[in-house]
C-alpha cells in the first residue's frame, strides 16, 4: 500500500475509510508481480501431477511410491489431484507464498521509506497492523483455493468427476465432496493464517522484506523438521505446523473432529501470541529516520 494511497482515501469516520484502506492493501497485493508469477506457480502444481499420473499410468489406482494418500484415489476421481496438490504444496509452496506477502507488509513499506507516511496521513498504527494482517489472510486464502480449483478442474478434465470414495471408504455424492473441499481449504487457511501472523511479527522487525520472507520460510521448514524427530515427540503438538495435515480427516465419516480442533486451537493460539509481539514491536517503533 503507498503513501499516495492512502493520502486518497478521505478521512472519513465508520467503515468507509478502513474498506478503502483494506481495498487499497489487497490491490497492492494483487498487483505485485512477484505475487502473480507465484500464484501461477501454485497453480501449475496440480496440473503437473493430473498430466503425470495422466501420462505414466493412466490405468493405475495405486501411488507406487508411498506418496501423499491422494494420489492413489486420483485416477478414479479428479477431485483427488486438488488434494493431492494441496499435500504436496503444503510444506514447502503454500508457505513461502505466505511469507512473500507477509514478509513483505511492514518490512517492505520501510524499506521503500512509505512507512512514516502511511503512518502521517494519519493512519493508526493499530490500524495499519490490522489491515496488514487482513491483506495477509485473504492473500493465503486465495492462494490455498488457485490450488484447489486448478487441482479440481485438471482433475474432472483428464479422470472425470462423479461419487467421491472417502478415506473411510463411504461414498459421497461430488456436491458433498466439493463442499468438503471447501472446508479443507477453510482449515489450511487457518493454519497458513498463524504463519502469516509469525511473518508479520518478522516483518516488524526488519526493513529488509527479503531477509524477512527467508527467515519465515526457515521457521516453517524447522518446525517440519522437529516434526520428524521422534526423541522430542512430546514437543510435536506444540509445533506450529504439527497440525496441518490433519486435513485429510475431512474426508472421513465421520469427520475425526478431534485433531481438526487441535490444529484450529494451536493456530489461534500462535496468532493471538505473534499478533500481540507484532502490535508491541510496531507500537513503540521508531518509523521517522
């Protein structure tokens, strides 16, 4: 969002002022073309693997290579390839295009000097940190869905749509299971969202927008990696990414609600913790040099 921005928008009083603020960050946003190549990288995931599974055994219902779950049921429904896509792109794509934008909120404005004056026309520092943070949740959000509907529509083009076979082995119509899907990009939203809420803690730490998107990714990549080490396997529920693939219990009946509560409680957790450290750190921040 620039200074010139938000010096248009009118200093009026209610709700018009901060919806043309956020509108003003969400276009900034989707202007950025760092963020537009990523968004077609995302998408360019679940159509790899429709044409690979597609290409290397288009008569085959099994994974063959202890891949993600997904990718045995692809072949017999093509709802399966946005699943499988969101599996592969969940530890690694999904949260560097979180950091780019996160990264990039506070640390970015500083660094091109807009910051003072996003903050002199006048623009709550409250404010500005709550906007951010909405820019950075609808960013992720539509992010997690470019997978799910380029996944869905390779999907239905190349192996067809119809009943969906759940994990459990119930048979749901592709209404049901399209609305499934929904929720499963609702609940990956909500865990992407307390990374979001770490980056823009980062973020105000540094005006250095790069630094700041690569020490996001390298917290996210750590907390993967303890993830795996069985010797400290009391700290896993605590990790911020520990909950994150029980999505697939969605696709289960009944739903396993228990790990999906977990995992909402654990990102509401991280986003309450690193939204109060950012809003301290902005607060007292010496923005006029």
């Amino acid at each position: 969002m620039s200074a010139v921005e938000v010096a248009a928008v009118p200093a009026t009083r209610g709700f018009t002022a901060p919806l043309r603020f956020l509108g003003s960050e969400l276009s900034l946003i989707a202007r950025r073309r760092r963020n537009q190549a990523g968004l077609a990288v995302l998408a360019s995931v679940p159509i790899i693997v429709a044409i690979a599974v597609r290409v290397s055994n288009p008569t085959s219902s099994g994974s063959g290579d202890g891949g993600p779950e997904f990718l045995s049921s692809i072949t017999g429904n093509g709802i399966f390839v946005a699943l499988a896509a969101l599996a592969l792109e969940l530890q690694l794509f999904l949260p560097i295009a979180v950091a780019a934008v996160a990264g990039d909120a506070i640390a970015g404005e500083a660094n091109v000097g807009t910051l003072r004056y996003l903050l002199t026309v006048p623009v709550h520092r409250t404010r500005l940190l709550a906007v951010k943070y909405v820019g950075i949740v609808v960013g992720t959000f539509i992010a997690t869905v470019t997978v799910a509907g380029t996944g869905v529509l390779a999907g239905l083009l190349l192996f067809g749509g119809g009943d969906v076979t759940l994990l459990s082995g119930t048979t749901i119509g592709m209404g049901e299971g399209l609305l499934r899907l929904l929720a499963i990009c609702l609940y990956l939203t909500a865990c992407l969202a307390a990374l979001g809420a770490v980056g823009l803690f980062v973020s105000t730490l540094t005006e250095q927008p790069m630094g700041a998107t690569i020490a996001i990714v390298m917290f996210n990549m750590i907390s993967w990696i303890l993830g795996l080490i069985p010797q400290i396997e009391w700290l896993h529920p605590y990790l911020l990414t520990h909950w994150w693939n029980s999505f697939g219990d969605l696709l289960r009946d009944p739903v396993a609600w228990d790990p999906l509560r977990n995992g909402l409680l654990s990102a509401a957790a991280y986003i309450v913790i690193f939204l109060s450290a950012a809003w301290a750190r902005f607060g007292t921040r010496d923005v006029t040099s």
